[in-house]
C-alpha cells in the first residue's frame, strides 16, 4: 500500500482533468542482477557437492497497470503500478539426499509516467514514454537439504528500494471506440540501488565475500503489449 | 452501455491484473546425479611392514623386533577417518597399540614375548561415493582385518666360520643371517699386540671378508671372530686363531760383506705388496714385489766397522694396516777374535807379538790373526798392564781387595808380589814401567787417636828390592806422580820432569809451557805431549823444547790415548761418533788414514794395534 499510495496521489487529480485512461500492459523483462549472479555463484562454492545452476535470474514476465490522462494534446501524463520477478535455482539430488537453493526475487514499482505524441498520425500514434519511480524489491532466498529421508529448510528474506528511469517507445492502435491496444518498449535503467537489508533485522545487509553490499539490480530491457480503456 | 461497457472492462483488466500479479518467478527443475551405492564390503586394507611385501588379510607376519607397518587402502573406499590397532596378547586381551588417521604404526617388541598372536585392524573410512551424505560425513563404513602377528625376539646363534685362503686371500665365510631384524655383521681382528680391529659389514648377503692387510709373517697369532648384530642381540663365533711364522734365514760374509736372506714365500699374495729389506738407519737396500720370490743376497756397502749392525726383513701389505713387524739380523764387520776376550790387545815388543787376557785371566800369545798360541801366563786379575817395551806384566787382584801389585817378568816368568799397603795409607793411583819399577802415589788420612797428622807419599820403586829411584812425601799437601812406560822418566807435580838415572833420579826442571800433559810418548819418551785444544804439543823431555805440533784430522778430533807402537800411529776420534770418519794419524809425520766406522759405536772402544784397528772383538787390518 505504500507503494501504491503515490500512485493515488497522482492519479485522482488527473482523473478530475480530462479524459483518463487506464491501460494493463504485459510483456517480458531482463534483467541485469549481476550482483545476484555473483552471490549465486558464491553460494554454489560453498555447497558441499557441485550443484547444477538450473536458472540465474533469466528473462521472465512483467505487469504494468497504468491511469493516464492528456494533458494536452501532445502530452499525457499519469501513473503507472508494476510488477516483476525473476530468480536463481540450483539443485542437486543423488540417491543419499538431495539439496537446493531458490532465489527469487520480485519487485513492485511505482512511477510516473509520460508520453509525448511524437506524430499526428490518430490511427498510429507513437510516443516517447518515460516511467520515473521506485522499485521496491524483496529476495527470497530458500535452501533445502533432504538426507536419508529427513528434511531441512530455510528461509532468508531480505527487502531494498531502487530508484529507476524506463525510457521508451509506445505505439498505439484504437480498435474500438475506446479500447486501444498498446505495444511499449523500453530499457529500465536502476540509477540507485539500495542495499538488501534483512526483513528480520534491518540493520544487516546482504555482503558478498569481498565485503561489497549486494543489490537487485532490475535494469533491463522492457517489452510489453497492453490494452487501454478511456474512461470518459 | 459504454460505461457500462467500460466498467465491465475496467473490472476485467483488473481482475486480470490481479491475477497476473500473482504469478512471481518460479522454478522446480531438479538435477539428479546419477551414483553408484557403496558397498562396504568392497573396502579392504592391505597391511605390510615397510620393507617387506604385501600381506593379505589373513596372513601371518613375522615380527623380529620394532617394525613400522604400512596399510594401503584397496577397493572402494574413501578417505581413513581412524585406524585403531589391536594385539591379542597372551593373555587373550586386546591392547590397543596405536590409533590414529593415518596409514601407519609401529609395534614395539617391549613387552612382547615370542609367539603367535591375532593383530586386528579396525578402520573407519567414508565411501568416497561422492554423495551428498559423503560430502556431509554422514556415509562411512566400519571395517575390520585381521592378520597373525608371529614374534621371533630371540637373538642370533653364533655364526660358523673358515678361515680359508682364496685367492691370495685370508678369507673368512660363514652363513647368512636371514631374519630381517638383521642389523649388521661384525668381523674381529686381535693383533698380537692386542689390539683390536672391527669392520662392520652392513649387507646381509655380505658373508664372505676378506683380509686386505694380512700377508702373514707374524710369529704370533691373529685370531678373528664374527659377530651377528640384530636388533634382538649379539652373537659371537669362537675365535679362530691365524698363525703363519716368518720362515727366514739370514747369513753374513765378513769376507765380502754380503748378506743373504732365504724365507719361504708367502701364501698371501693378494694382498702383499712387496718383502722389504732395509738396513738398521731405516734405508731401504731393497724391494722385491714378486709374492714368489724366496731368496735375496746383496753386498751391504753401506755398513761400517764398529758396532753391531742390522738388516730388517719384512712382508708389506698393500693397505699398510696391520704394521707388520720387522724381523731383524745383527752382524758386525770385520773378523771376529776367537777368544772370549777381556780388555785390549797390546803388542808386547819383548815377545815381538801380540798378547792379550781371555776372561779367564790367562795371559795369551796371539799371532797376526789374532788367535790364541801359547798361554803366558795366569794374572792375579784382569786389571793388567804391559808397559813398553813390555819385559814385565804388572797386574792387580780385582778392586785391589789384597792391595797386591803383581809383576811377572815375561824372561823368567817369575814373579813378584808387592804389598802397597804402606804406613796405614792406601793406594791413589799407580803406574808402571817397561823396566819393572812402579810409581804410586799414597794418601793417608789423619789417624785423630793418636795425633797423627795425614802423609802424602809418592815414589818410584823397584817392588823386587823396594828401593826408591824417586820419592817425595808430605803431610799437608797431596802428591801425585807418573812414570813414563819406558821407565826413564818421572813427570811430579808443579809440572816437574825427572829423569831416572840408575836407582836414582834428578830433577830436569819444571815444564813452563801451554797445554795439558798428556803422557811421554810410548815408544820414544825423550818426547812430551801436551793436549793444547785440539792439537798436541811434543816438547823434549829433557830440555822441554818444543819439537812438533799434530793438528786434528777435522775440527774436533781428539786424541784419547790409543797408540800403535808398531805402525806409530795415533787413532783420533770424536767423543760422539757421526757419519764421519776416524783417523788413524802418524805421530810424527801427520799422515791420516781415515776408517769409516758405524755411527752407533762407542768412540773409547775402537783401538790400534800392530796395524789392525779393533772394536771390541772384531778387527780389521789397516796397514
């Protein structure tokens, strides 16, 4: 709800100007995470057998859901909720146990969003859309050993804020009278990531071997397709 | 209906909305590493002593004293964990006797007795399966091996051994010693002298040695012994005693001066380097390399006359280690007096030839060669003097014990006894004359009984009448007088010269000249001689002119008194013999004749006579 409530914010007074719109967008996001990459792998050295990394934060799906309004004619501006994970998996299993580590990690974001009509073209419109924000990620981080038949989990849970811009293109195709379909691509850019500081003590953070503060890092490219809804 | 529309719309991206907003990453591959089970029968240990070959569980192995043992893992396994060792001792217990991670432990034979007995080996090794559960320490297998221990600490038996020649060789063999607790063999060398050698044979194969040293020529024994060391003890064979002799004649030719060595040739020519024959200064004459070789005859030029001299024979070792004796012969140059002789030989003038006193006091004739041709006379002692020109024989009892001088007229043989005890005072010093008169010198003490004061007598007498040619006395001052051997003339003191004249004499002055006196000239006593360094002086007795000086032959040659009347010459020494010659010098010309004469004689023995030069009982003919 904290992060939803600047969105709030922002979007009941576009709501009271003119002609709103919402749009749900879903498509595929990469990501760079290559702190995570090194601390998978750190992981893995210390693993008493030689694991088999399955996944190392791959590309995986992402949700936007966005109220905008025009503000001119060439301008529209709102906000926009979205929603990503991706993660990290490695497993082994012989015939004496087995043992695996999950990581995974989701971000919810919150940013401003704005377009500018980049022609006067009313049945392919393209704009430059830029989405400003925060990003608030959790990591999950799930090992489990399984020997001679008994069970051992454990769960570690870390959350850290990011500041990000998502620059873009977006074009868009009325196919009804109010319902217009929305292809957007763009790069998310992390411009500051914040230390993952465990959700049961705040005051530690997650360190590589060599010291350093590891980060999610959630830059990466962006492609979505979406449906938009003007309201009035 | 748009609104309616839409709103219907709106809640339907929501909801869509919502529901994608559940769906976070997830992933549930699985990588499954295909292992093999471990079996933990399929895990053994092979145990060993270090140095020996492998055993199988099971086996028996022989222990001879402390052992390092080294197991090897075999089979499937992974890594040792612990070992623990057991022994089932005698008393059917199991004793720990080493534990520990690694693949070794040692058993001591402290407290262990001989026999059989159960070794177990219990052992805990993970599977080395690679599993998860034998990466965490949770796969590990239990195992357990048995092997016999069979204790043999009883020490070695002495060992039998030949002592044979091989080769040239004094070899000694024996019988290996074949438990491995074999340390080293010992061979024991004991020298006559006592001493001992040791050499250490470190190779159990080892049981042939060899003497290098030994070439024989002892006349002693040499024993040797063998010693078997092993860990559990000591063992000695009983020693074997080695005796070979030197088997060696000598002979010596004064002729030629020619020695001959004859032995029998050693046994040993393994070893031998050579027979060594050196002369007594150390030089060596000669080497013979030749093991065969039995005799060796050579001209020994380098040795002299005087002194007994020696040749040394001796069998050399290559390694020069046993320090073989040497076996020496004496000889000594010249040809050898027949007679046991005491004293020196004197040429009497009288009899025209030589005579001289055996041990038993017979005064013997010799002839040239100086062997025996009448016996002259028996002399009260062998103190005797034959004054020249040798009409008389004066003698004395041994250490004047009767205080008898005894003269024998060698014309008549008769003989005359006089007692020189004379006014309580006894005999200084005396001598005599070829003429038959004696001169003594007499000191009487102080008799404090009755008052009477000491005399001091000395004259010139003929003891057949007792009358004096010459006397003085005194009771203050102690006298001394000499006769010269012809009987003409009396040398006092204050270097006073008289000259006997009938029964009496008269005083022909005090010599006043330089030098010691040394005697008037045997055979010519109108002559002095006076000792002045080195030279003599000769003055004339009768007006102490001086006539002639001898220097030395060489820098510190004397004059000691040896004189031949018959060649006149005089025999010049020095005090202390060296590699130098000695002289035999003219008395009046100084013409020398030098002899090469061992550095080892006494210089006092050598004499002249009748030109021969004698040493002790050899002589050798000179002019």
């Amino acid at each position: 709800m904290r992060v939803l409530a600047p969105l709030v914010l922002l979007i009941i007074p576009s709501l009271c100007l003119a002609q709103p719109q919402i749009s749900f967008n879903g498509g595929l996001a990469s990501f760079k995470m290559s702190d995570m990459k090194n601390h998978q792998a750190e992981l893995k050295i210390q693993f008493p057998v030689d694991a088999k990394v399955i996944t190392s934060f791959p590309v995986f799906w992402s949700y936007d859901f966005a109220i905008t309004t025009d503000v001119s004619r060439w301008l529209r501006i709102g906000g926009v909720v979205g929603f990503t994970s991706t993660g990290g998996r490695m497993s082994y299993r012989d015939f004496s146990g087995a043992i695996e580590s999950n990581q995974t990690v989701t971000s919810w974001s919150t940013a401003i969003q704005t377009a500018v009509l980049l022609n006067l073209n009313e049945n392919l419109p393209f704009f430059f859309v830029c989405k400003t924000g925060v990003t608030s990620g959790r990591y999950d981080l799930d090992i489990m050993v399984e020997l001679n038949g008994s069970k051992d989990s454990d769960n570690t849970a870390f959350r850290s804020v990011n500041l990000f811009l998502e620059p873009g293109i977006m074009v868009s195709k009325r196919f009804a009278q109010r319902l217009s379909a929305n292809l957007t691509a763009g790069y998310n850019v992390n411009v500051d990531k914040g230390k993952q500081r465990l959700v049961s003590n705040s005051d530690l953070y997650l360190l590589d071997n060599s010291g350093e503060a590891v980060t999610l890092d959630w830059s990466g490219f962006r492609i979505s397709f979406g449906v938009s809804i003007e309201l009035n | 209906m748009i609104f309616c529309h839409s709103n219907t719309s709106v809640f339907f991206l929501a909801l869509v909305s919502i529901l994608l907003f559940r769906c976070a990453f997830e992933s549930d591959e699985e990588y499954f590493r295909e292992l093999k089970i471990p079996d933990p029968k399929r895990a053994s240990a092979i145990i060993r002593p270090i140095d020996l070959s492998s055993y199988n569980p099971g086996d028996t192995i022989d222990f001879f004293g402390n052992t390092s043992f080294f197991f090897s893992l075999t089979g499937e396994h992974g890594r040792l964990e612990s070992a623990t060792v057991y022994l089932n001792t005698a008393d059917n217990t199991w004793n720990v006797i080493a534990s520990g991670s690694t693949t070794q432990f040692a058993i001591s034979k402290h407290n262990l007795i001989d026999g059989i007995f159960p070794l177990r080996l219990d052992l805990t090794l993970t599977s080395g399966s690679g599993s998860l559960a034998d990466a965490l320490g949770e796969e590990k297998f239990d195992i357990s091996l048995t092997w016999f221990l069979r204790v043999d600490l009883s020490p070695p038996l002495p060992p039998t051994v030949n002592l044979e020649i091989v080769d040239g060789f004094l070899t000694l063999e024996w019988s290996a010693y074949k438990k491995p607790n074999f340390e080293f063999y010992e061979v024991n060398r004991k020298l006559p002298n006592g001493v001992t050698n040791t050499f250490q044979l470190n190779e159990r194969q080892a049981t042939v040695w060899r003497d290098e040293s030994y070439v024989g020529g002892y006349n002693f024994p040499i024993e040797y012994s063998i010693s078997i060391v092993s860990e559990t003890g000591r063992a000695t064979s009983p020693p074997i005693s080695r005796i070979d002799p030197l088997d060696l004649r000598f002979s010596f030719d004064p002729k030629d001066s020619t020695f001959t060595f004859d032995w029998e040739p050693t046994p040993f020519y393994g070893p031998f380097e050579g027979y060594k024959i050196n002369f007594e200064t150390g030089k060596e004459i000669i080497s013979l390399p030749n093991a065969s070789t039995s005799t060796h005859s050579d001209k020994l030029s380098m040795a002299a006359f005087g002194a007994e001299s020696s040749v040394g024979f001796h069998l050399q070792s290559k390694l020069k280690a046993l320090n073989e004796p040497w076996h020496w012969h004496s000889f000594q140059l010249g040809t050898p007096i027949t007679f046991s002789l005491a004293g020196k030989i004197t040429f009497n003038s009288y009899l025209n030839s030589l005579i001289a006193l055996d041990t038993e006091n017979s005064l013997l004739q010799l002839n040239d060669k100086f062997e025996p041709l009448a016996t002259l006379a028996i002399l009260k002692g062998s103190n005797w003097l034959s004054p020249f020109p040798g009409n008389y024989v004066f003698s004395t009892s041994n250490n004047y014990s009767d205080d008898n001088i005894y003269r024998l007229q060698l014309a008549t043989n008769a003989e005359v006894t006089y007692d020189y005890f004379y006014l309580g005072s006894s005999i200084s010093t005396y001598s005599v004359a070829g003429n038959g008169l004696i001169c003594l010198d007499y000191d009487r003490p102080p008799l404090p009984s009755a008052n009477i004061p000491p005399l001091y007598v000395t004259r010139a007498f003929d003891p057949a009448t007792n009358i004096n040619v010459y006397t003085e006395s005194s009771n203050t001052v102690k006298l001394s007088a000499s006769i010269s051997e012809d009987g003409k003339y009396i040398r006092a003191d204050n270097d006073r010269v008289f000259k006997i004249n009938g029964g009496s004499s008269e005083l022909v002055g005090s010599f006043a000249g330089p030098g010691a006196f040394l005697g008037f000239r045997q055979d010519n006593s109108s002559e002095m001689m006076f000792a002045d360094g080195d030279r003599i002086n000769f003055y004339a007795s009768d007006t102490f002119e001086f006539i002639r000086t001898l220097e030395p032959p060489k820098p510190f040659y004397r004059w000691f008194g040896s004189y031949d009347s018959q060649t006149k010459n005089m025999l010049w020494t020095r005090s202390v013999l060296s590699t130098d010659p000695i002289y035999a010098v003219h008395i009046e010309t100084g013409k020398a004749k030098s002899v090469q004469v061992s550095a080892r004689s006494a210089h006092n023995k050598f004499y002249l006579v009748n030109g021969f030069l004698v040493y002790e009982d050899h002589f050798i003919k000179l002019y």
